[in-house]
C-alpha cells in the first residue's frame, strides 16, 4: 500500500510540474511607484517563485521603477525594465542577469516579442515569421513567443499563419532588446485559403499535421503558413530543412537542387539530384534524378528518373523510367518505363513495364511483360505477355499471349483468345467473339458427312469456325472435329461470299489418336433469306492425310469418292486430294 501511495504522489507531483508554466512565462501583476530595482527583482520572485542571480554591480545604475504591469509575462516585464547593457538567460528555476557585450558594427539584429490574434488578444502559438533574403525563420512556440536574429540591413520581416493575413513589418519601427509584440489578423471563413493539392491532409494522413511532431517539427509548420513563392538559384541539402534554404525549403522553388541523401522542397526548374530522394510539393521543370524515389505533389514537366519509383500527384509530361514503378495521379504525356509497374490516370505516348500497365484512359502504346488494363482507350495500343484489358473507346492494337479484350476495336487484335464489344477492325486469335460481330450456326452437309454443325464467331474480315460432323457407312461410324478460319465479304446488298481453311481430324467409332486429318478449302456464297436465316453453298478442295502405317489406313482411304492424287512420302504419310462440295443453312 505504501508503495501505491508513493508512486501516485510521484505521479501527482509530476503532472504538477508539468502545468507550471516555462519560467519566462510565469505571470507578473505589480504597481511600482519609484521602486528600487533591487526591490522589484524581489517582489517578482514572491510572485512567480523563481530566483534572481546577479552581481550587485550589474543592477547599480539601474534607476528607480515606476511602472503598472498587469497580465505580463517576466519576459515582457524585464524587457519593459531592463536597460540595452543587460541581458537575461533562464536556467530551471533560477533567471541570471549579466552583462551584454558590445559588438562594434553588429551584422545581426535579434528581435523577440509574442505574436497576438487582433480579434482574440490571445498569443498564436505556430505562427511563421522569416526573412525572404536570408531564409532565416522561427515559428512561435507554445505561449506565442518568437525570437529571431536577421541580418542588420534587412528592412522587413514576414509573418504568415495559415486561415490568418499575411503581415509584413518594417524593421525600422521594432527595437531591439525590447519585446516586439506583433498583432494578426484571421480571415474570414469565406476567404479561408483552398489547399488545392490537399497537402495539408498529405501531412496528417502520415501523422504530421496534427500530432507532437507537426508541433516540433518547424519545417512542416512553415510549409502550412507561408503562401509565398521563394526563389533560389543554387541549394544544398542534407536531409529535408537541413540546408541552404533552412527551415523554409518547402516553401522554395530552386533552379539547381543538390540533396545528399533526400531534399524536400516547394518545386524545382532546373535540375534536381538526391542521393536517395527527392520530394517536392508542387511542380517540377526540368530533370529530377534519384537513386531511390521521387515524390512530385503536382506535375513533371522533363525527365525523372529513380532507382525505385516515381509518384506524381499531378501530369507527367516527358521521359520517366523508374527500377519498380511510375506512379501519376492525373496522367503522362510522353514515355513511361518501369521494371514492375506503370500507373495513371490517362496517358498520351507510351508505356513499358515488366510487369503491368494500368490506366484509366489510354491514347498511345503501352507495352508490359505480363499485362495492360485500361478504362478507356482512343486509338490504343496495347502489348503485353499475358492479357490486355480495355473496357471503353476504341483500340487500334491489342497483342497478348493469352488473350485480349476491348469497348470497341479500330485496329487488329492478336491474341489466342480476343474479345470485343464491337469491331471496326480485326481479332485474330485461336477463338475471337465479337458482341456485334459474326456469331452463326451453321448446318452443312458434304460428300463424306452427312451431318456438320460448325459454329462460326469473330467478324466478317475474319473469323473462327469450329465444327464437328457424323456419317455411318454400314459398319462403320465416322465422326470430323474440325477447326478452321475464314473470311466473308459482300458482293450485293443479300450476298456475300466465303473463303475458309480448314483442318478436320476423322475417326471412326470413337476418337482415333492416329494421323488421319483432311485439309480442306472452301469457297462459296450465302444468300440472306430472313433476317437471322440465310443458306451457302459452294466448291471444296480437300487433302486427305494419313499415316500408311496404321492398321485402319485402307477404311480411311475407302471414304473418299474419288481421288485427283495419291503419293506417299519418304515418312508414310499418305497424301490423297478431291475436289467436293458443301451445302449449309446458317442462322443468326
């Protein structure tokens, strides 16, 4: 229990030093009437529980106080007594008095005071205040205190908040050594600035904006305040705000950018190298290398290129090749390449990937190892190893080892297996269906098969058949599986005209595993009777090949009615050819 106790007191005690306020911000009220200093040093350490240390000397000619302080931090309270010759330091609880030493032509000039909200009178803690030449800048801390040193011939100071004015202060009107209180104005909601690339929501959904680290982090907190666009020629980082460009290189926009292992800043227009990254929040014109990544909050106008990959919340227009992927939020207009992946909103130009390109919309080439998928396509060109996909608009070129599928083909598809809503173009493949192409049922007889049933689907220009046929001749049950190709074209507004190719493998009861396959062309017409309905009829050459060897070769020979040819090569294969006939009723 004892042990309970001595651990909550700890803990009481240690949540009560914590709400105590830093010792500069304790609060001071006094009335002094001709007071000796020495006195009121006295009177503020009642009040406020710290403790002066000093050398008598160092206070001596410090004249009689006679001032009323009410609400006044210490800070304000010795800036408001003290004269130029001292200065202050904190330390814990003690406030030390010394000396300040003179400098002969100070390059420096050191300004401090509290930043307060003109409608509230409350102190804004976060608040930027910079100097644009120097790149010098400090934000307010907690309790609205800022302390900042320019150079002495700098005429103006910054001061920036975000959903707050913008405010610019002469220098000539603010004193050094004395606290410089500045007041700001909030806009109106109506008038609240638009984050239009969302940075702000960037910046918590990796938790930035709204936790301890956003707070401590000053360069980030600058990043938010400063609307201001800020040049520079040349800058040299380390990491992100450990640079020539300080606490503000998110906010500035450089021509040559050097980033020794990563750099962030507003853009760049120029060249840019990082040793592994690079980020910038809005555009980059230019070149922009990195060995690992590159992070661009708007557009790429230029050449990036990384190690790993590239992420552009905007446009990309020019040349980007990364070792895994491109990543572009709106699109490209120009060449894309990736050993894993590109992937963007629309692309104008080309694509190549090794493993897949995805896109919403698609107006050039993209070229994978394995894979594209688009949305929409106009006059696309896609080419991949495995598949294509391409919902809506029109393709020009699909090529894939498996199969493809398009909204509406302009061009040709290559692909084993094709699809297509509908077709200007051609699919060629193993099996093509065509949604408003060629899909008939056709019923044929010939002079060896008394019954065929063929399926025909692709489009006119080209299209598969698939077939099967029987015929019984007194013993014997023949049956064909066939598959060919073939072409249609009109002669009159009810007419056409067919040319196919087409190889049939005969058996006979059952599947027959030997040689025996018959090589057949046909050319025909089809007249349209109905709407669905239609008949064809038309001359066939046929060659019949079949391996000598096999102990049912003569019942195979003995189907054919007559022969124009018969030879057998140095391999016993017997090659025998006749011309015959075919007579079909086709619907759909």
């Amino acid at each position: 229990m004892k042990k309970f106790v001595f651990i909550f007191q700890l803990v009481f005690w240690y949540n009560c030093c914590l709400a105590i306020a830093p010792p500069l911000e304790r609060e001071v009220n006094l009335s002094l009437n001709n007071e000796r200093f020495s006195n009121v040093l006295i009177k503020i350490q009642e009040q406020t529980g710290l403790v002066f240390s000093y050398k008598p000397s160092i206070i001596e000619g410090i004249a009689p106080v006679s001032i009323q302080l009410r609400h006044k931090t210490v800070r304000e309270a010795l800036a408001l007594m003290l004269p130029k010759s001292v200065t202050y330091k904190a330390k814990n609880n003690y406030i030390i008095l010394k000396e300040k030493p003179e400098e002969k032509n100070p390059k420096k000039t050191e300004i401090s005071g509290y930043v307060y909200d003109k409608e509230t009178d409350q102190k804004v803690p976060n608040v930027t205040i910079y100097d644009k030449e120097s790149l010098q800048s400090v934000t307010t801390d907690e309790y609205g205190f800022y302390s900042i040193s320019v150079p002495s011939s700098n005429e103006k100071i910054s001061i920036n908040k975000d959903n707050y004015k913008d405010t610019i202060l002469s220098l000539e009107y603010l004193k050094e050594n004395k606290i410089n209180n500045i007041a700001i104005s909030p806009v109106s909601e109506a008038k609240r600035r638009i984050d239009s690339l969302h940075w702000k929501d960037r910046l918590k959904d990796i938790g930035l904006y709204t936790n301890t680290a956003y707070k401590k982090f000053k360069g980030f907190v600058n990043t938010i305040n400063v609307r201001d666009t800020i040049t520079r020629s040349v800058q040299v980082s380390l990491v992100p705000f450990i640079g020539t460009n300080h606490k503000l290189s998110g906010n500035v926009v450089n021509k040559l950018s050097f980033n020794v292992w990563g750099g962030f800043a507003r853009g760049v227009k120029g060249f840019e190298i990082g040793g592994i990254f690079n980020i910038d929040r809005e555009n980059v014109i230019g070149t922009q290398i990195a060995g690992t990544f590159n992070i661009v909050g708007d557009s790429v106008k230029g050449t990036q290129l990384a190690g790993y990959f590239n992420i552009t919340g905007n446009y990309m227009k020019g040349f980007q090749m990364a070792g895994l992927m491109n990543l572009n939020n709106r699109g490209m207009k120009g060449v894309g390449i990736a050993g894993l992946m590109n992937i963007s909103n629309s692309v104008k130009g080309v694509q190549v990937a090794g493993l897949g390109n995805i896109n919403d919309t698609l107006k050039g080439v993209a070229l994978a190892g394995l894979f594209n998928v688009t949305d929409y396509g106009n006059k696309a060109a896609q080419i991949s190893c495995l598949f294509n996909n391409q919902k809506r608009g029109s393709a020009s070129v699909q090529i894939a080892g498996l199969f493809n599928t398009a909204g509406y083909l302009r061009g040709i598809q290559i692909a084993p297996f094709n699809y297509a809503d509908s077709a200007k173009g051609v699919p060629i493949g193993f099996f093509s269906f065509v949604k408003r192409g060629v899909h008939q049922i056709e019923f044929s007889v010939d002079e060896l098969f008394s019954s065929n049933i063929s399926f025909r689907t692709g489009v006119p220009a080209f299209y598969n058949i698939f077939s099967i046929g029987f015929a019984s001749r007194s013993t014997k049950n023949m049956t064909q599986l066939g598959y060919g190709v073939g072409t249609s074209f009109r002669i009159k507004n009810k007419m056409r005209s067919d040319i196919t190719m087409s190889m049939h493998h005969i058996s006979k009861n059952g599947f027959y595993y030997g040689t025996n396959e018959i090589y057949q062309a046909y050319w025909g017409l089809e007249y349209k009777v109905g709407k669905k309905f239609s008949i064809a009829g038309g001359p066939t050459f046929n060659v019949l090949m079949s391996d000598a060897l096999l102990p049912d070769y003569q019942t195979f020979e003995s189907i054919m009615p007559y022969t124009l040819f018969s030879r057998t090569n140095q391999y016993d294969f017997n090659f025998k050819g006749w011309v015959g006939g075919k007579i079909a009723l086709r619907f759909l």
